[in-house]
C-alpha cells in the first residue's frame, strides 16, 4: 500500500435548508474541495459518496453539476459512518494504485428526508425497539449507567454540551452559533432521563468532501501534505454480548486497529473529532479511543482536558451538538475539521502545533452499540 494524502477539503454550511436540495449541498461541498486543492475537476478519477435516505446515484448526479463525469463512482449506506465508510472506500482506491485521485463526499438532507417530523416505528424483528430500547433511550440508560458506576453528575454530562456549544461559536459553519451555562442545558426540555434536548444533536442538511491522492501527485501541490496514516472500519457485534453497557468493544476494536496501522498510540494524538449524538456518549468515546481509563472520561470534562486550550482539544468543530449532524456527511466532515488543524488553518479553534488527529464515526441502529460500524481515521502532517 502506497502513501496517501488529503489535498483538498470543504463543506456547505451546516442547517435546516428545506429549500435546497442533497444535490445542491453536495455540489458546494465538492466545489469547496476543489477549489482547496488546487486541482481540476478533470484529475478526478474514482468518488465514493455516502447518503443514507433518498439516495439515488447520489454521486453521478451531485459530480456531473461540476463537470465530473465517465468515471467510477460507489455510493454507499452505512448509517452515521457511511461518510467515514466512502472516505475509507476513495482511500484505498488511492493506497491500492488503482487510482491517483480520489474524492469522497458525504451529504444528507435531513428536513426533506423522508422521516422528517416523523416517529419510526421500530422494525419487526425488532423485539427491543417494540419494548422501547431506541434512540435516545439507550443514551439515557448510558447516562444512568454512568452515573451510578462511575459518580458521573447531569452537571458533567451538561458540561459536555456547554464545551461543544462554545467550540460551535468559533466555527462559521455550524449550525447553532450559540453560548449556553449549564443551567441553560438542563433547563431546557427533558427527552429521555436524564438526557434533555440540548444535550441531543439537532436534525440538520449538509454536505462535506475530502479528495485524496497520492504523496507524488500531493507534493506537486503543497510543500505540507496531510497523510492518512491509519484507517479502520469494523462491523458491530450485538449488544448481549457486551458485558458492560458503557463499554463499546466495536469502538475499541476499530481504535485499536487504526492505532497499529498509523504507528501511533492515543498519546500521541494531539486533537480528536467523535460521534456525540447525545452529550452522555462523548465521554465513553474518550475511553474507546484511549484518551483514558475505563470510568475516568469523566475526569477529562472536569478537568478540561478536552477543551480548545486544553490537552486534547475534542470536537473542536463544535461537534455533533452544536455544528449539527447530516448523518451522512458527518464521517467526511469531522476528517476535513481535523485536516484544518493539522495545516493551522482552523481559525479561533486551532489547535496549536497539532500534529496528528483522529475522526470517529459510529453508525446503525443504536449508534454501534446494536448492528452498525465504527469508522476511525488517523492523519498526520
């Protein structure tokens, strides 16, 4: 496997656009991503392009607004990680020989999605969803969870949000710009005890791309190339297997395996972008990644540890919480955020002298813990 480099990125800004078509995110995003690179839209040769609802040759339709055409394109569903999932799929295109260019693109339109305003039934098979264990109920037996294991407080699952929703106002292309205290978070209306809504990840339309190539063709284009040193992509296991709800042996397996392929260990990342659905997850994706002990994600909160400024800055981007999440595009996204930092091109949220950085995405039925995949990307400057 030959070295691979990120060389271009963008994003449409991420909100509630029913006016606007998945078609027309993705085109910005694409665009946004070319013109970053500083290639044609002729160098494209090989797209894969994650949509989970509505999705119809996706790609063919978004790369022909920018005159890509006659080439291979792969659209794929894998949930939440389906970005994280076309990202893997233009990389080994890349990392195999196959092709020299590759661009992936995630994109969703959530409020003219077909369950937009809608309850989803469970599906029949589905003996838990028919008992009531869906999203957001799983986070809330988490949280609990948590709580009574660990001593974690509604206080620390709030402060979780109230980090990402200050990260949020520094990034101009989130959709909620917005300070909130921790009395604001749990005042606000109550979802699933104890989680309340603004500890939930808002419904939203957005699209992201990253093109990749290899490091000959990269230099030719910048003197500072970002290269994907570890890439991993793990189906779940079920959750009667776990012996422990707030320990996600998918997440883990998957981190483990980017580790090893990169050469690098949790030490040594200096800035994380994770799925936090719900504010109560993001501190036991702390502890599948490694940042620290199982029970002590807890501490990294209180202590700070993963503020912008802090050791380990974690969804500088505002995260899922406060940048919003087109479930599609999100796998794409949070790898362009952390490509910003490793170029000292993330503005007010930059992560100072950042090095190396790490993407996660968790998607299916009940965000990995159920039928789903993990997608974990590590890239390096």
């Amino acid at each position: 496997m030959r070295e691979v480099a990120v060389i271009g990125v963008g994003q449409s800004t991420f909100g509630k656009f029913p006016q606007r078509t998945a078609v027309d995110l993705g085109r910005e995003a694409v665009v946004a991503a070319l013109k970053d690179s500083g290639l044609n839209p002729k160098d494209i040769q090989a797209a894969y392009t994650a949509r989970m609802y509505d999705c119809w040759v996706t790609g063919q339709n978004i790369l022909k607004e920018v005159g890509i055409t006659s080439i291979e394109m792969v659209n794929v569903e894998n949930a939440c990680a389906g970005g994280a999932t076309a990202f893997r799929g233009a990389w080994k295109e890349v990392a195999s020989g196959n092709y020299d260019v590759a661009i992936a693109i995630g994109v969703e339109s959530m409020t003219t999605s077909p369950i937009a305003g809608k309850m989803i039934p469970p599906d029949k098979d589905d003996l838990e969803g028919h008992l009531g264990l869906t999203m957001p109920v799983i986070f809330g037996l988490l949280a609990r969870r948590q709580m009574e294991q660990y001593g974690t407080t509604v206080e620390d699952f709030a402060q979780v949000s109230v980090k990402n929703h200050h990260h949020g106002c520094l990034n101009p292309f989130a959709q909620y710009r917005k300070e909130f205290t921790v009395a604001d978070i749990l005042n606000s209306r109550m979802v699933c005890d104890p989680v309340t809504l603004l500890e939930c990840c808002p419904n939203t339309d957005g699209a992201a791309a990253a093109i990749l190539c290899s490091m000959k063709i990269a230099r030719k284009h910048t003197t500072k190339p970002v290269r994907v040193i570890g890439s991993a992509l793990v189906s779940a296991d079920y959750r009667y297997r776990q012996e422990d709800i707030t320990v996600s042996p998918l997440g883990r397996k998957t981190a483990s395996m980017a580790y090893e392929m990169a050469g690098v260990g949790p030490e040594d990342i200096d800035l994380v972008e994770l799925h936090d659905a719900f504010a109560p997850e993001e501190m036991l994706r702390y502890e599948d990644l490694g940042l620290c002990q199982t029970g002590e994600g807890t501490r990294l909160i209180r202590e700070r540890v993963t503020w912008v400024g802090g050791k380990v800055p974690v969804n500088p981007s505002g995260g899922l919480l406060a940048l919003g999440h087109p479930l599609s595009a999100s796998g794409v996204r949070n790898i362009a955020e952390i490509v910003l930092h490793l170029r000292g091109q993330a503005g007010d949220r930059q992560t100072p002298n950042a090095r190396v950085g790490l993407s996660h995405m968790l998607g299916g039925s009940l965000a990995g813990l159920e039928a789903g995949a993990c997608g974990i990307h590590i890239l390096a400057r």
